[in-house]
C-alpha cells in the first residue's frame, strides 16, 4: 500500500471547512475529497463490534459502505465489501480507514490526504495512536458569523444559540490539542477572515508546515470538475465553485440584531478574546443576561426556523446510526 500521509482539519461546522479542504485540493500533490462523515463514528463505535469475529467484522465493513454510500458528496472511488475483505485485515479499524482515503488519493494521482470530519476533537486521541506522524489545521471564524451562516443555512438546528454554544464547546477542545501540538510543531492555525483576504499567504504557511511548495493554482477555485460536481449537489456548497469571496466576513454586523450578537458574545466571550475577536459589549453589560435569558431567547428561536435537511442528511444520520445503535 502506498504510504499514507494524513492530513486532519480542525474545524467547527459553519466555518469554512470546505472552503479551506478544496483550495487544498487544488494542489497537485494535495487530495481534499468531500466529506463523507465516516472517521467519527467509526472512530468512536467500533467497539460495538467486538469481538472482530467474521459476522461482526464484516457487518462493520457494510456499515461503513452504507454511510460511504450516501449521496451527501460525490467521489472518484467506489468500494465494495469483497475489496474490503481482500484488501484490509480483519480487525484493522485503522488500516480501513487508511485504505479508503488513500485509494481516493491514488485515484486522483496525489500524495497527500486532506480530511475534514466536524468534531475531530472527540476522535482526536484515536488519531494520535493511529497516525503518530499526522499534520493538523485548526480553522476558525469569528463566532457571529458562524452564527448567521449557521442560522441562514437551514440545515442547523437551533439557531445562533446552538451554533455559539457548539463554537464555544469546539474552540475549547481545538485550543488544548493546538498548545500540544505546536509544541511539536505539528500544526498550523489559521483565521478564516485572514484566509479569504489574503489567501496565498495563508495557505504558504499551510505549505511550510507540508513541506511542499505553494502552487498558484491553489487559488483557482471553480476549475476541479469534482469539486463543481459537489457544489452542485449541495446548496451550503455552493460557493465552492466560485472565485474566492475576499470580503466574506463581518456580514453579522448588518444580518443580526443587537440582541442576537450581544447573546452569542455572552456565551463566546473568553474564546473570542483569546483568539482575537473582539467583542462589541462589555463583559459586565453581558454578564447581565442570565442563562433564562439564553434559554428563552432559544425556545422563540426554535419555534420561529424552519429546519431544512440538506439533500443526503436524512440517509447520513439513519446511516450513522448503525454505529450508534448497536447492542
């Protein structure tokens, strides 16, 4: 098998995470393939599975192939259980999940394997065992921003409470592995706002960290035929085809009302500070909203969106429940 050379993204839903996985893509030794979702609950469900025994191991493989095979994102390859049974040792959870994402990468005739999975924190360990000698990008974005994308989505439940309180729980996850990490020098951070202003110099510190060279046609967004195919398919990727959007940011400031951005700083307060998003209310001005305030403004929130599945969600999560499920 050809060696395997991962890549994992740290990042919260609503932040650019496809954004930054397909100007990496564009790189000719980089393969930043659409999410499918299938490190997490393979990561933290195998278990349920044990003992690896024939029955068990190969209702996993199928397990897999069922959320692989949703039609949330499209990929060059395809997999089929007796290609899993021939190709992976029984057992092997890591080997797996290293066969299917480097079969992507030679498929597209790259080195580098590029992945974006939501919630890489709760799997992190996993990742830490399994690829000793993997690179890491931790993303963020000012979190009212998020919080509009997350709201005007459709696809979120909860509205900006939700997705503050999910900004909130993930930036403190990220920040304890990224001071592990830097230590090591295993990791590169990046503020979206910095990367659609100034892309190429963003992503050279991506590069250096790689150590490959920064190739201009990292920048060329709307040119991979895959990735065209993907946005098409999915109405939060739309802009995935088009030029970069250099001003893409503090749209919150004009799309949310004072009441909604004071909320969201009231739960991101600390993180937002420590990352270098500054407030616009005082802490001793929010610090008056109780958690009363917060819930009430949520339950008006929730009786108001209307929760629209993206094409492939409602398959995703009955697929990922056959990790969950099992007794």
């Amino acid at each position: 098998m050809k060696e395997f050379k991962p890549v994992f993204l740290f990042c919260t839903e609503r932040c650019g995470s496809n954004f930054i996985t397909k100007l990496m893509n564009n790189h000719s030794k980089i393969c930043g393939p659409s999410t499918k979702h299938i490190i997490n609950p393979l990561a933290r469900n195998y278990f349920r599975y044990l003992p690896f025994t024939k029955k068990n191991w190969d209702q996993l493989l199928n397990d897999v192939l069922s959320l692989f095979n949703v039609s949330f994102s499209t990929w060059k390859t395809r997999f089929y259980l007796e290609e899993l049974q021939k190709n992976v040792k029984r057992g092997d959870v890591v080997e797996l999940i290293t066969y299917i994402f480097n079969k992507e990468t030679v498929a597209l005739q790259k080195e580098i394997s590029f992945i974006k999975e939501i919630k890489s924190h709760e799997f992190f360990p996993f990742l830490k065992q399994s690829y000793p000698n993997a690179k890491y990008i931790y993303q963020v974005r000012d979190p009212r921003d998020m919080a509009l994308s997350w709201k005007k989505s459709g696809s979120h439940k909860g509205g900006i409470i939700a997705a503050a309180k999910q900004w909130k729980n993930d930036q403190q996850q990220y920040l304890k592995i990224k001071a592990i990490e830097e230590i090591n020098n295993n990791i590169a951070f990046l503020k979206y706002e910095e990367l659609v202003a100034n892309t190429e110099n963003e992503l050279k510190k991506i590069c250096m960290l790689l150590n490959i060279d920064f190739e201009r046609g990292m920048l060329e967004m709307g040119k991979d035929n895959l990735t065209n195919k993907n946005a098409s398919q999915q109405e939060a990727w739309k802009n995935l085809a088009k030029p970069i959007i250099t001003n893409n940011f503090n749209k919150y400031r004009e799309e949310l009302t004072s009441d909604e951005i004071a909320l969201i700083e009231r739960i991101c307060f600390f993180e937002m500070k420590h990352l270098g998003y500054e407030p616009e209310n005082n802490w001793e001005n929010l610090v008056l909203l109780s958690s009363k305030d917060i819930g009430d403004f949520h339950r008006k929130e929730i009786e108001e969106l209307e929760y629209i599945p993206v094409r492939g969600v409602i398959a995703n999560m009955e697929a990922k429940k056959r990790f969950y499920e099992k007794i």
